[in-house]
C-alpha cells in the first residue's frame, strides 16, 4: 500500500439518528495535500476529529499501512496524525513559547527545543512575540501559533481545520505559502479543510468535494487549472456561496 492515509467507508454519527458523515472514502499520498472542501455543517470537522482519533466513527482508517481505526487519539498523534482545530483554541493565558511547549509535551526535551527553533524560523512573526501571552496575537499570528504547535507533536500528516477561518487574504496567502515551503522540506501530508477553492487551490494536489457528509466530487488541482472548469466544480458542487 502507497497511501499514507486510507479512509474507507468512514460514517460518524452524533446521537443514534444525526449521521453527520456518511461512508466516506479517499486516501492521501505521502507528501501530498488533500482538500475536502464543502459548505458548513457539510460534515469536514467531523472527518477530520474521526481520522484524529478525536470522536468515533465506523469505517476504517489506515495510516502507514497499517489499521488505525481503534487507537485513541493520543497514539495516532505519536503516529504522526496530528490535527489542528479550527477556530484555533490556543491557550491565551500562556506564552507563544509555552503554547508550543504544549504541543511538543511528549518529546524529548533537545527535540523539543530543536522544534521550537525551527517553528519560530518558519514564523518570525511570533518568533518576536514568543515570551509574551498568546491572547496579544493578531488572528493570524494566532494562527500562525496553532499550526506551529502542530508542528510540534512532529506530523507526518497534519489535518488542517479551516486555517483561513477569519482571516484576511493576505494573511492566508501568508500562511499558505509557509506550509508551501515546510511540505517542500519535509514531505509532509497535509489534509486540509476549506470553503474557499480559489485559495485552496494554492496549495493542494487533490480536492474532494463534499455536500451533506458524503463525498459528491473529486478533482486533481491539475483538474482546475482553467478558470472555466473551477467554474464548473463550484456550480457542480458548491453554490454560489462559495465562489468568492
Ligand atoms: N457535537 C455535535 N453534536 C451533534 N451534532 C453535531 C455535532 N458536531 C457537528 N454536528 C452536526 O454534524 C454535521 C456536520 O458538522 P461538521 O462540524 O462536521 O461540519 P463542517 O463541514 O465542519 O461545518 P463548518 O464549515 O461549519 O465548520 C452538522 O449537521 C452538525 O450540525
Ligand atoms: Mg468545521
């Protein structure tokens, strides 16, 4: 098996009636970024939390190669799958540098300190800020925090919930483009979360599209070159509501 992450015939279910996910299946490459995009309460938070351990869901995940499906979320982060959530949830009482302690809580601590260095390099907007409380970030060095405590836990698959949430667009690009450049460096796979295909298209290889918690399309970002044919998937898949 090539595929870092297999997800097939994934159902997540809140209460005995709500599906909110509904046999969902795709597979991201090493080094590959994989987007589902989709309306709100399409059901992507909730594909997200299920591949990450973070609420259950019927179906089977492998990742490595190996079946994942039953292992709490606290060993498929020592695996390497680590999710980022959406609208941040940093902790705003501590310090940047504490905050990214935090995500690196369970690695040795030369590693830890190698990691700092390295997410503080990526970022140097907080890299100024480090010692100071986290709730004085700007929304988009707050996000800039979350990916990076991310980084932390050493991902082999990072699952980005929706980083452009709130965001103005020259600070997405921002970000976009330093995930750009960490995936050149380390062939790390992102599985990203968005409602927004034209930035989304920046940074991803494969999009899945997503309406009511089942998948209802899949374009390679090849696919979506030409304005007219991104047209046609935004018609096709995702409304008007999308298209900005
Ligand atoms: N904790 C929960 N309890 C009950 N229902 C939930 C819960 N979380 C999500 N849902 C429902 O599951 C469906 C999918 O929600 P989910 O959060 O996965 O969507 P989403 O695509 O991430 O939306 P958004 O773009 O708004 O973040 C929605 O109908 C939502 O109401
Ligand atoms: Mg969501």
């Amino acid at each position: 098996m090539t595929d870092l992450l297999n997800v097939s015939g994934l159902s997540v279910f809140y209460g005995a009636k709500a599906q909110a996910v509904e046999n969902v299946s795709f597979t991201v490459g090493p080094g590959q970024v994989t987007a589902l995009l989709g309306a709100n309460g399409a059901g992507k938070t909730s594909i997200m939390k299920a591949v990450a351990g973070l609420i259950p869901g019927r179906g089977r995940v492998h990742f490595d190669g190996q079946d994942i499906s039953a292992l709490p979320a606290r060993d498929r982060v020592r695996r390497g799958v680590v999710y980022v959530p959406e609208g941040r949830e940093i902790v705003g009482d501590m310090t940047v540098r504490e905050n990214l302690t935090l995500g690196g809580y369970h690695v040795p601590g030369r590693e830890r300190k190698r990691r700092t260095d390295m997410v503080l390099e990526l970022f140097p907007e907080i890299a100024d800020k480090a010692d100071r409380s986290a709730w004085r970030l700007s929304g988009g060095e707050q996000q800039m925090l979350a990916i990076g405590r991310g980084l932390m836990a050493g991902p082999r698959l990072l699952l980005l919930d929706e980083p452009s949430l709130g965001l103005a667009p020259m600070l997405v690009r921002r970000v976009f483009d330093r995930l750009g450049a960490i995936r050149a460096e380390t062939n790390l796979a992102i599985m990203l979360v968005e409602q927004n295909l034209a930035m989304t298209m920046r940074i991803c290889d494969e999009l899945h599209f997503l309406r009511g918690g089942a998948i209802v399309g899949h374009r390679s970002a090849a696919d979506l070159q030409d304005s007219a044919a991104r047209q046609e998937a935004i018609d096709a898949y995702l409304g008007a509501a999308s298209a900005a």
